[in-house]
C-alpha cells in the first residue's frame, strides 16, 4: 500500500492540550470571581464585561482582517476574549462605552496585533490598555461605587447599559453615588493628610476584617479560580507563589516597623486586584519569563512593585504598573536564568 | 530494590501496549523475496561480496566491511541472489539503498560453522569480533554496532545496564521477548559481562511490564551479578541518558558517553541477538517486530527475518483497517512515516506502528508560542525548547549552539505537551542540519580557498617558470642571431666569391 507522499514528523500523537482549551479554562476559572465582583458591584460588572468582550473579539477580527490572517480560526483561539474580560475586571463598575472602546482598542490593536499577534507582544494587552485609561481619563478610572452593604441604590442591568451609553443615571440617584473612593484610595489619601490607620479604618465603614468590604470576597473567589487552575496544571505555581509571597513578605516587614502607618499583610492580599494579577495576569505566559527561575524571579519582583507602588507610588494600586514593568524586564531575566542543562556541570549565563 | 533517581521532565503517555501482547510471539513465515539493504545502520554500508544469481546459504556473509563504525549483512535465508538494486530504505529520506535482493528457495539450509565449546576461554578481543562478524547492532532503534560498545577501552565497568525499559508507547517487542525468552537475554547478559568485564548486570524494565520482570526474576536469581530492577513509567525513560540517572542518580557529561562514568547500556534485544550469535553461531538475520495500531486488524509480534517486505507483516496482522492512514516504523514519539510498505524490515525495525486519522488528530492546527513553558518543563535535558523554536526560526544559529540544540535528543516530550501544536522536535531537527550543513559548507570554503591559494600559487609558479625559459630561450635566441649572421655573412662571401668567378669568367669571356 502507499500512503501520502507528504512527509510528517514524529512525535505522532493526537493532540494533549489546546490554546483554546487553555484559554477557556481560564476564562471559567474567572467566572467565581466575576459572580462575586457583580454581587458586590452591581450589573455595571457584567456590563463592562460584555461591552470589552464585543468590542475586544471586533477590534481582533477587524485588524486580522487588514493583516489578511485566518480570521474565525484565530478568534477562536480565545486570547481576545480573555483580553477583554480581564480589561473589563479593571474598570470602575460604571464606566462609559467609549471608555472601555479605547481601552480595548488599544490593548488589542496596539499593544498585541502591530506586535505580531498573539504570542508576540512584549507587554500584558489588558494591563496596556488599563493604564492608557488610567493616565488619559483619570477621572473616570477613579469614580468607584460603593459596596452592596453600602450602597442606598443601585442600578438594575437594564440602567446598567444606559448609564455606559449616555451617562444619564436613574432619576432617584444622583453622580456622587458612584462616585467614592476604594478602600487602597482611602488609605493612600487620609495617610498623606496625617491621620493612622486606626483613625481611617473607624472613620470609614468601607473596611472590613481583611480589606474591604466586598473586595475582601472578590480576592477569596479569584484565589479559588486560581488555585482551580493550579490544580488543573493550566499555570505555572511559580508566578503567583512568588507573588503573593514577596508581597506578604515585604508588607510584613514594613507593618511589623509600623502597624499604624503600613497596612498589614492580609489587607494587601485581599485588597485590589492582588489575587486577580497574581493568579490571572502576572501568569499571562506571553508576556512572562519563561525559565523556571525566572518565573521566580518575575512573580517576586511583581509582588515587590505592587507593594511599592501602593505605598508610595502615585497611584492607589499598582498591579498594572507592577506587571507592565517585569514584561519589560522578562527576556533579561529569561537570559539570565538559564537552567543548567543535564551532562554540564555549571549553569549557563 | 535498590535507590531510583528521577530524571527531569519527561511526560505520561498512554501505553497501548496491550493490544499487541495478547497474542505470542509468531513466526513470521519466508517471503517469496527477501530485500537485504547494504546500510542499515549509522556508519558505513556493507560491500555486496555476491554476484547476480549466485546462490547463498542461510547466514552466510553477504556484505562485508572494512571500516570501524559498521555491521556486515547476511542471508537471512537459503536461496539465489536475484538481483542487487537501488530501493527506498526505511529512513525519514525515503533515499534508495543499495539493496541485495534473494529468492529463497525454501530449504532454509544453514551455513556449517564450528560451535565455541566455552566462550570464557576466548580471547575478549576474538569475542568482540565474532560479535561483530555476526552483524550485530543495536536493536533499540539507533542500531549502533555493539562490538564497539562491548571495548571497555581501559575502563573499569561497574555496570552493563540492559535497557528493556520499552518506553514509547505501542511497542512491545522487547516485552514479547523477555516474557517468553527470558534466558536468551539473561545467556546475552553472560556474554556481554565476559566482554567488558562488567561487576554488574542490570535489566532495567518499566513497571508495566510485570510479566517480562516475573519471568527474568525466576532466572536471574540464580546469578549474584545480575539484577532485575523494575522503574516508573514516564517516557523516554529508556533513553540512555535517562535511564543511567534514574538507576543511579549521575549525569552522563555532555560530550561524553556512560563509558566516562563506567557504564555501558545496550537493549535486551541485543543480548539476546549475541546469545544466538555467539552459543548457536547464527548471525543477526532476524528480529522480533511489533505490528500494532488502530489501523491494522490483528495487532501482534512477529519473528521476522530481515529484509521481510513490510506489505508481508501487515497482511500477516489481518491487514490495514479501511481508515489506515500512515505507517511509521518504531514509536509514536521518534518514529518515522514511510511513504511505502514494500519497505523491507532491517535490524534497527523494532515497530511498525498503523495510524488513523485520530492518532495524529490536531496537529494541522498550528497557533503561535505563547510561551507557556510547558516545553521546559517536560524536557529531560532541561533544555528550552520553545527558546530554540525562536532561534530556529530566526536561523540564528549561534544562540542555537549556545543554548545547547546539540543536547535535544529529539525526544518528542515538547511537542507533545505544545498547546499550540508547533512540531518544535522537527524545527530542532532542521536547525541541527542547518548547522551541519553550514559547517560542511564552511569546511568546503576553507578548503575551496587553500586550494584557490595553492592555484595562485602554482600558476604564478609556472608562470615564474615560463618566463625564466622565455628569459633563457631570448638570451639563446640573441646568441643565435649572431650565430646567422655568421652564416649569413659566409653565404655571402660564397655568393660573392662564387660571383666573383662568374664574374671573372665572364670578363674572361669578354676577354676572349
């Protein structure tokens, strides 16, 4: 019998594992998370959600279509999407459209397609897109809602959408309503003006036993996915292990110096997005190091700007800033962490 | 049981195993005409010492060798040499090899020999050459001849490790081979320890082998130097490398061989091959194959005599199943895809494993790297391999050789875990050959401008040369020139002269 004449490669397995498969896992791994999130913060979540998601898979298929690449077959690879979602989970929960448009443009255009695509970019799209946000319309990145216990009102999803498209709010609330500081924002603010943590902490009843109110459980369900994720082998353990443990570390440190000036360890875990960036983007393996060393190296040095940046950095938290800055010193460190080979005796630099 | 080492990496593969271990091991029954390649092996191809209808006897020497690194063939059977002609070789090239081709006449009569009484007797170099007369290679896959593995070369041997590890999924004929001949592989043990002088004997075979380790260890007890030792299943534990560190712990240096540490390893088919090489004088004129995958109907082990046309065995295995699609001779993982089953078995087809299209399913959709490092982590040198596919693709080839591409044993490990299913072993491949061929290359250059000098030099040599006999020849020339007008100016005196008694004669005559 002949058979085709086209030559194939060993190894000649069926496939064990997916990029999309990978990407979907992830995507599940997030919705513990997400359910937590719109619970505590209203349909705004959601809205945001399905917005960056629309307008991430649009902006992906417009530009592969100028690139003349496969368009449906690389959609389905399922990296916009996630890109979208995670954008989205950075957002203030009422944010307008166009907002979110250019976040999302920019993540996926600029930051991931002029780069080549997917598996190419230097820098995490979402993160990239979050901080061009941040810095071009900082007053709309800042106007948080209150929690669920905190809140008078709050919209139904149906407003949810109005509110993102024409900014006009329900009659029985007014701006102010969503307009409020989060608990990091409180810190940094009422610390600069003089007063301890004991005095901002019984001013304010957004603070809880860990951090703050809601965002306490949002960080216990994104540690949940993430510790799913673990389990299934879909992320390295390195990255966020390290993380999470300079973090704890460093914060330790500072509070054990000074308990009413630096928040404790525990609040830093649980506040902001530490459990979302340790478990959800700093392990964005595109943008990661590679080498297991250097996953060590990249998670710690993450955590230890997080921590930095949240203490006297200008901005509230720093997970974006944090994780931006070690894709950029990723392939240094990827050079230097070489792993030593079997059959040599020192390890390569 | 003594302490196991794990290696780095490696990955858990399906076996598949079973579906071909039901069944004994069968004899394979002579083809109508028996292909014999003069290569089959690394190293040099045989010389074809027969002509064209010559008849030759069940194990008589049909090539033979000169060189180091190379194996004589023999007549798998009795019949006529019918013809010697180019033929597809069971190689990735597909290239045509010279290829003895016999009729067998059906007598299978053997070649008289003299039996050795006692091999201990035997002088170990005469030992290592009858082994190498007999042909015998390495019937892992690599097919190394063994003669120069058995040459401790000054070295002290601690260990002969013999690897019936059979990690890549689907082959089982090592397996087949130890369950029902335990004792061939345990008098091949004797011989190859008598070689090298080995303190000690290990037969390595993973776990799920239990039949094949049940089977040696009723036997082995019998011999304090021998030991049969049972190791965790995860692929390529049977590589060579892999499988020095997991029986004690060492890395086998870069550059070197488990000789540097003591150690020599060689398959079980091996010892088993120079049991009936050296105890019954019969060279390596056969081997056991599996015949197995979902695309053939009765999955089995063959004893098959070399130079067996594939086409044979699969139809011995109830045939193709309508969905058969591709035929790769040795494992999932390191095999290679033949276009054609008129291929003949040589000595290094340990597996002719039958696909259909769910055993390849997902390797045409090809993503980009995402750089997951879920190559790193599986590579057993610890090498990084979605790094090199960088590189590779860049055709950067020094970072390639910095970053150790000549260490990739072409294992398969990263592939198989790659999400984005990028064939990385076969860019690693390219890459390697890349290199080689640019060094040839260089190597040709180089020699290409000694020789452009040595013209040069040559040329303006004779030139230097010409010139000194053109210079030489001028200045005879010039000596000459003066020479004629000697002779000229005597031609012209006799003319004159001559004239002048004309002249004279004339005047005489005027006179008169």
């Amino acid at each position: 019998m002949e058979f085709s004449q086209q030559q194939h490669y060993s190894p000649q397995t069926p496939a064990q594992a997916s990029v999309s498969r990978v990407m979907l896992n992830v995507i599940l791994a997030l919705i513990p998370g997400i359910a937590v999130y719109i619970h505590y913060f209203g349909w705004g979540v959601l809205v945001n959600i399905v917005l960056a998601s629309l307008f991430a898979l649009l902006a992906e298929g417009l530009i592969l279509a100028i690139r003349r690449r496969p368009v449906v077959t690389t959609l389905m690879d399922g990296s916009a999407l996630l890109t979208g979602i995670l954008l989205a989970l950075a957002l203030p929960s009422y944010t307008a459209w166009w907002v979110t448009a250019v976040g999302i443009i920019f993540a996926i255009i600029i930051a991931k397609q002029l780069y080549g695509g997917l598996g190419l970019n230097p820098f995490n799209p979402a993160m990239t897109g979050y901080v061009v946000l941040l810095i071009s319309f900082p007053l709309e990145m800042t106007r948080w809602n209150p929690p669920l216990e905190l809140a008078e009102q709050s919209m139904n999803l149906l407003e949810a959408f109005r509110y993102s498209f024409t900014g006009s709010l329900p009659q029985r609330m007014d701006i102010d309503m969503i307009s409020l500081a989060t608990p990091l924002d409180l810190v940094r603010g009422r610390l600069d003006m003089g007063f301890n943590l004991s005095q901002i902490r019984s001013e304010y009843s957004i603070f809880s036993n860990l951090s703050g109110k809601g965002t306490e459980l949002i960080n216990i369900a994104f540690l949940a996915g993430g510790l799913w994720l673990l389990y299934r082998r879909l992320i390295d353990w390195r990255i966020p292990a390290a993380l999470l443990s300079s973090m704890l570390l460093i914060s330790a440190v500072f509070w054990l110096i000074n308990p009413e000036f630096y928040l404790s360890p525990v609040f830093h875990l649980f506040a902001g997005a530490t459990m979302l960036g340790a478990f959800f983007i700093a392990t964005d393996p595109v943008t990661a190091s590679t080498t297991p060393v250097g996953r060590l190296i990249f998670g710690a040095g993450c955590g230890l700007l997080i921590y930095i940046i949240r203490s006297w950095g200008g901005y509230p938290d720093g997970v974006a800033f944090a994780v931006l800055l070690m894709n950029l010193s990723a392939p240094l460190i990827d050079h230097f962490s070489q792993p030593r080979i079997t059959g040599y005796r020192e390890r390569k630099s | 049981m003594s302490k196991l080492y794990r290696f780095p990496g490696g990955v858990k593969l399906p076996g598949h195993k079973a579906i071909s271990t039901s069944q004994p091991i069968r004899k394979a029954p002579i083809p109508d005409r028996l292909f014999v390649p003069l290569r089959q092996h690394i190293g040099s191809a045989a010389e074809c010492i027969v002509e064209k209808g010559q008849r030759v006897l069940k194990g008589q020497m049909i090539g033979r060798v000169s060189d180091y690194v190379a194996a004589p063939v023999h007549a798998p059977s009795s019949g006529t040499v019918i013809d010697i002609q180019k033929f597809p070789a069971a190689h990735a090239s597909s290239l045509p090899s010279d290829v003895i081709i016999i009729e067998p006449d059906g007598k299978d009569e053997w070649m008289q020999s003299e039996p050795i009484a006692d091999i201990t007797e035997l002088d170990k170099s005469e030992l290592r050459n009858m082994i190498r007369f007999a042909g015998i290679v390495g019937l892992g896959g690599a097919a190394f001849p063994t003669f120069i593995k058995l040459n401790p070369a000054g070295h002290q041997i601690s260990k002969l490790i013999l690897n019936g590890a059979e990690c890549e999924p689907y082959i089982s004929c090592d397996d087949m081979l130890m369950r029902e001949r335990p004792h061939e592989v345990i008098d091949g043990a004797k011989i190859m320890r008598h070689a090298l002088n080995a303190e000690q004997v290990i037969i390595a075979i993973e776990d799920n082998k239990p039949e094949a380790i049940a089977a040696l260890n009723t036997l082995a007890d019998e011999y304090d130097w021998l030991d049969v030792q049972g190791i965790p299943v995860i692929y390529p534990t049977g590589g060579e490398r892999q499988l020095i560190k997991v029986l004690t712990g060492k890395d086998v240096p870069s550059q070197g061989l488990p000789l540097d540490l003591g150690m020599v390893v060689s398959n079980v088919a091996t010892a088993a091959a120079i049991h009936h090489a050296i105890d019954h004088q019969q060279p390596l004129i056969s081997r056991i194959v599996t015949v197995t995958g979902s695309g053939v109907r009765s999955p089995q082990n063959f004893e098959a005599l070399i130079g067996t046309p594939m086409s044979d065995l699969i139809e011995l295995a109830g045939g193709y199943t309508d969905d058969a699609d591709r035929l790769v001779v040795g494992g999932p993982m390191m095999g290679i895809t033949l276009k054609t089953d008129a291929t003949p078995v040589v000595k290094a087809s340990n597996c002719l494993l039958v696909q259909t299209p769910a055993d390849h399913a997902g390797e045409a959709i090809i993503r980009p790297c995402i750089r997951c490092g879920e190559c790193v982590k599986v590579c057993p040198v610890k090498l990084l391999p979605q790094q090199l596919y960088w590189y590779s693709q860049a055709k950067y080839h020094d970072d390639l050789q910095s970053h150790n591409l000549f260490d990739c044993i072409e294992c398969g490990c990263c592939t198989v875990v790659c999400p984005s299913h990028i064939p990385l072993v076969q860019y690693f491949r390219f890459g390697k050959s890349e290199i080689w061929k640019k060094q040839q290359e260089t190597l040709k250059a180089d020699r290409a401008r000694e020789r452009s000098e040595a013209k040069t030099l040559r040329l303006e040599r004779i030139k230097a040369e010409k010139k000194a006999q053109h210079a030489a020849r001028a200045k005879k020339t010039a000596a000459g020139a003066g020479r004629k007008k000697e002779i000229e100016a005597a031609v012209a005196r006799t003319k004159a002269k001559k004239a002048g008694d004309t002249g004279s004669a004339e005047n005489a005559t005027d006179n008169a």
